[in-house]
C-alpha cells in the first residue's frame, strides 16, 4: 500500500531574483484515504493482540499452567 508518494519537479528558472524561491527537488503527496485505511488495520491488529495476551495469560493464571505445559 502506497501512502507516500514523492513527485520530481524538473522545472528549471534561467534567472533568479530577491522575490523568487528555490526549485522544488521533491514534492510529498499523502493520500489521507489510505493513511486512514492503514492506521485502522495497525490499530485494530493492535488491540486484537493485546486482547489474545490477556487472554493467554488469564488462561495460565486459571490453569496454574502455560499453554502446552502440564501441572498437577
């Protein structure tokens, strides 16, 4: 997924004076929409780990044991 896209500019100016700005190398372009979309996917993928860790860890603690490990 592309979020960031960088533009060359290769506009080039013969003269220069006080009011006039430097050449632009590379222009950004974020796309919101898919910034948007990511941060969704990695908040979500986030919080869906930490709930299976608290419930791996809720399951230990009631079974005196971790998973795949045997307890009297």
């Amino acid at each position: 997924m592309e979020i960031i896209k960088f533009h060359s500019t290769n506009k080039r100016t013969s003269t220069l004076d006080k009011n006039s700005t430097k050449k632009l190398g590379r222009v950004i372009h974020i796309d919101k929409d898919k910034t948007r979309v990511h941060l969704d996917e990695m908040v979500r993928e986030t919080v869906e780990q930490i709930l299976n860790d608290l419930l791996v860890a809720e399951a230990d603690r009631l079974c005196n044991a971790s998973k795949y490990s045997r307890s009297a």
